[in-house]
C-alpha cells in the first residue's frame, strides 16, 4: 500500500480532489486483493519452474 500513500502525498495540485478515488476503501481493499494475487501468482510460477528444473535434471 506504499505507493497508494505516495500518490495521495505527492505535490503538484490538489492530491485530495484529484486522487480521492485511490483512498476510498473499497479501491484499497481491491488494490489489496490484486496485490495478494500477483504475489501468489509470482510463488506458483516460481514453484512450477523448480520442479521442471528437477525433472530436467533427473
């Protein structure tokens, strides 16, 4: 959630009324679940991979 706080805090014009949509909880908790997904995503390709890798090997 680190850069949802850095677009809300950047300076330039009015962050509040410009980026209102990205504090609402409901975009938070979907940035949330996106987040968790990539994450795991990322994990089972990394899981695949080694286990192709061992095969290959054997």
């Amino acid at each position: 959630m680190l850069p949802t706080t850095m677009a809300l805090a950047h300076t330039g014009h009015g962050a509040p009324s410009v980026h209102a949509h990205t504090g609402s909880p409901s975009m938070l908790v979907v940035l949330g679940i996106v987040t968790l997904g990539v994450a795991s995503l990322a994990g089972l390709v990394r899981l695949i991979l080694r286990r192709h890798r061992l095969r290959r090997q054997a």
